[in-house]
C-alpha cells in the first residue's frame, strides 16, 4: 500500500509526537485533525508491527435495569429502549466504542486484513485511497 509501507510509518513515528494521554502511543497517518485515522506500533511473534486504524467499533450489552437507573443520568452510554416489551433482558443497554482496526503492516511492507467485523464504504474508500487498487464488497 502506498501511504502504508514501513519507511512512511517509521518515519512519521520518528519525527511526529503520538496524541498525547495514548496509551499504546497513537500516531496519525494523514493529517493531525484526523484523529481517528491513526496506526499504533506494536510486536507480535518477535517481530515490529504496525495496526491501522480508522473509526470506531460500537459494541451493545444488555444491562438490568438498576445499572441502568444508577448510570443514565451521568453517563451517555447508557439507553432504554421503550419499543422493547418491559419483561425483555433488552429493554436497557449500554454501548461501549473501541478503536476499529482495519489491518496490520509487517516489516515486509505486506498488509493482513484483521477487522473483527466487515468493512464498510468508508472504510473500502480510505483503503483505497491509501493503496494502488480499489477496495470493494460485493455480496452477489
């Protein structure tokens, strides 16, 4: 991929500072602003990686109603869903984000496809743009 081969990502690493207060260091792959579209660095096997990240994963969970009484009022996260029958385990949730990786880059400048879950438009759209080809899903 073109705007992600190891001499890029190493060479932002070492002369851009990662957002402050990341824990593992995040750094921004295009603009600063971006803030979402960032790679972290990592090891895996014995051997220097790069993850790719781009958006966020919106995760559900059903809570009880106490959790949900006792957090609403102070935290956003959590929601009641009044079309869902009273009795239901659903009625009350709480959503929880985490980072959306999209892949790893290895010290071979090879790209591993890692999402947990499909890639949507947006994220087919920056991978292509990142790379010489064009993403896409197909369903047919």
């Amino acid at each position: 991929m073109k705007a992600l081969n190891t001499a890029r990502l190493n060479h932002i690493a070492d002369i851009i500072k990662p957002y402050r207060a990341s824990n593992p260091p995040r750094y921004p792959i295009s603009k600063r602003t971006h803030n979402t579209k960032v790679f972290t660095i990592d090891e895996l096997d014995g051997e220097k990686i790069y993850r790719i990240f781009y958006g966020f994963d919106y995760d559900t969970e059903s809570v009880s109603k106490e959790e949900y009484l006792a957090n609403f009022k102070t935290n956003s996260y959590y929601r009641e869903h009044t079309w869902v029958d009273d009795n239901s385990p659903d009625r009350y949730s709480k959503y929880s984000t985490a980072p959306k990786e999209l892949g790893i880059v290895r010290q071979d400048n090879t790209f591993e496809f890692t999402a947990k879950k499909s890639y949507g438009k947006g994220e087919n759209m920056i991978m292509s743009y990142w790379s010489v080809g064009e993403l896409s899903t197909n369903s047919r």
